[in-house]
C-alpha cells in the first residue's frame, strides 16, 4: 500500500447541510479543502482521507461549533455507515460486529484507518486511530470517527447507552462540555482514541440480527496501490476540470518526479491513467445519459467534440455516436456489447463507415475480436 488512505464521501451531504443550516457558507469550505461540490450528491465516490480531515475541521471552523460532528454522527447512527451497518447487523455479538467493522473497513469505506479493541484490565477501547501522517484535522476526524462507533455499540447495548469515557488525541479539546454532552460522557485526551467501557459487554447478543445480501462480501481493499489513488483521484477532479500531474502529486503530497518514479514501479505512468479514466468515465456517461456528446467532451476537458471523438475513436475503433447506439441496443435486448457489435460488425463489413478498414462482411471470427477490443482497455 502507498500509505495514503480514500475515503467514501458519505459524511459530505450532512455535512454541508449542517454548513448551510447554520448559516455558513458551503462552497467556500469546500473550495478550501479542495473537495468539488459534486461529492454531495454521490455518497459512493472516493476522496483522499486528508481532504475529509481538512473539510470536516473547515466545516467546525465555518460555523464555531466543535460538537457538530458529534452530532452528525449521532443522528446518522450506523446507517450513516452504509454497508458497514449491513455487515454489523449480520453479526451475533458485539465483539463479533467490533471485528467485523475492523475487517470489511478498507475494503467498504475507509483504507488507512484502524479500528479495534484494546484492552486494560476488565475494561476494553474500541479505538480508533488514522494511518496515514495527517495532522490538520485530526482530532476533529476522531470526535467523528468516535460517533459512528459509539452508534454500533448502541445498536447491541440500546440507545440510551453510555461509555465510562471518551479518549481524543491533541493537546486541547475546545467546547468540552458540549462534546461531552453528545456521546453522554466525559472526554479526556490520549495518545490514542477511543471509548471505554466493560469488557464483558463483548458477549452482548444482536437484539435484531439479519443476514448479508447476496454479494455484500467485500472482496478488496478501496485501493491497493498508488496507481489506484492516483486514478480515483483523476476521476474526482474531472467534475472540476482535466487535472495536470503537477496538481495530482501536490495533492498526494509528492513531488512530480517522486510520483512518477512510484507509478514507474507499478508498471504505469500519470498519461496511462489518465488516459483509462477519460476512456471509462467516457463510456460511462455515454452509456447512461442522453446528453449531447458536445457537452460530454466537455466535461471531460476536450475543447469540442471534433477533439473527443478523435480520442474516442483511438482508444476504441468506433466513434462516441456508434458506440452509443450499441451501448443503447445492447441493454435494451440483453446482450452484452460485444456479442452486438460482432454482428453489426458481420452484417456491415467495410461498408459502415464508422467500422475501422480491414473488415470483411460476415468475417465472424475478426468482427468478434475487434468487438471484444472495444469493451477492453483500462477502465478504472
């Protein structure tokens, strides 16, 4: 792993709802962050950890109230979670969800991160603590953090169920009390956070246990590589406009030279990536949406549509306009796209104009194969 952590952007709509209800102004704090607007409305994206971190301290900062994380997370409870509450509510006991939400994390929502159990004595920490060298943003991340996991101790133990105390990182802890007043306990600084409470309390039953949907065994991690991050973070960007190496690495934190050599080690460069997130997030709009293609090479930070479809075109075979039309009519019949593009390719031959040279009319074997390579290439 490269050390960096993503994070899914399921806090960013509460979050900005409190901002805005509170009377402060949203744009500004995401713009500050770094972090489009667009992550409001797409609770599954991807972001880098650090930019949660800096956005959650600049929303407390906007407003002057360092218990709204506390809250948020209150009020969300492990449906703020996402498929994390699905995987504690499959479990039998408390200490059985603990291990769980330890296991599925990186794989679910969060990489570079680490919740668990420590134990002194008869009494446990369910902690929690970020990876990743970060230091803006962290205690403020951890009264978050501490939220959600006093919300699946209280999904076993009822909602009216207090730790014996709450363990925060820092040298100081502004507006205590009414942190204090959110989790129901008192909060002292560590070196570690964390709730405390008794460990026999590990053996408490699941008062409403279910099973796990068909699927919803997480596979990987979010990311398992720098190339994975870089990737996800070219996407994010394009909300905002085609990102440039020089803004990616300051970003990641690395200089140019220092990325480069790193994705070099993964047997890839920045222009490969970039390249396989404009191809995927091409198909993808293309395939979803009606929009025109004028305003979808746009989006994705080509000058006009003469200029997309060129690109399209290389990476390809086919232009945007065909390979919409077979996206369209391969979901409408239930056929997979290359089993329709081989026979609109056998059927055509040479004479479709948008059919790249060298195909006969009925060659099967080579229509199937240049079918087969427009759904290849390196989609993230």
């Amino acid at each position: 792993m490269s050390g960096l952590g993503l994070t899914k952007a399921c806090t960013m709509g509460p979050i900005a709802q409190a901002i805005e209800a509170a009377g402060g102004s949203v744009s500004r704090v995401f713009r500050r962050a770094e972090v489009p607007l667009s992550l409001m409305d797409d609770p599954e994206r991807l972001m880098l950890l650090r930019d949660q971190l800096r956005l959650v301290e600049g929303a407390v900062r906007e407003i002057g109230d360092p218990a709204l994380l506390a809250r948020l997370a209150i009020r969300a409870g492990i449906d703020g979670l996402g498929a994390i509450s699905r995987h504690v509510r499959s479990t039998e006991t408390l200490g059985d969800a603990i291990a769980r939400v330890g296991t599925v994390t990186p794989a679910v929502l969060q990489t570079a991160t680490w919740t668990g159990l420590r134990f002194r004595g008869d009494r446990a920490v369910y902690g929690y603590a970020v990876t990743e060298r970060i230091e803006a943003g962290r205690q403020t991340n951890e009264i978050l953090a501490l939220g959600y996991l006093l919300s699946i101790m209280r999904h076993f133990l009822g909602q009216d169920w207090r730790p014996e105390r709450a363990i925060v990182t820092g040298a100081v802890l502004p507006d205590r009390s009414e942190i204090e007043s959110v989790f129901g306990c008192d909060i002292t600084l560590g070196p570690n956070a964390g709730l405390v409470f008794r460990a026999e309390l590990l053996d408490t039953g699941n008062p409403a246990p279910c099973d796990l949907l068909a699927g919803e065994e997480p596979a990987a991690p979010l990311a398992e590589n720098l190339t994975d991050i870089v990737g996800h973070l070219v996407r994010l960007s394009l909300c905002e406009g085609r990102p440039s190496i020089d803004w990616v690495s300051r970003r990641l934190g690395l200089s140019r030279r220092t990325l480069q050599r790193r994705l070099e080690g993964e047997g890839t460069s920045f222009a490969m990536i970039q390249r396989g997130i404009l191809m995927s997030e091409a198909k993808r709009l293309l395939a979803a949406c009606d929009r025109p293609i004028g305003r979808i090479a746009l989006e994705l930070g080509y000058a006009d549509a003469a200029h997309f479809s060129r690109a399209f075109l290389d990476w390809t075979g086919v232009t945007p306009r065909y390979w919409r039309q077979t996206s369209l009519r391969a979901h409408k019949d239930g056929f997979g796209i290359s089993g329709i593009r081989a026979q609109q390719a056998i059927d055509a031959g040479t004479s479709d104009p948008e059919m790249p040279p060298g195909f006969r009319k009925g060659d099967a074997s080579g229509a199937r194969t240049f079918a087969r390579s427009i759904e290849g290439g390196r989609p993230f």
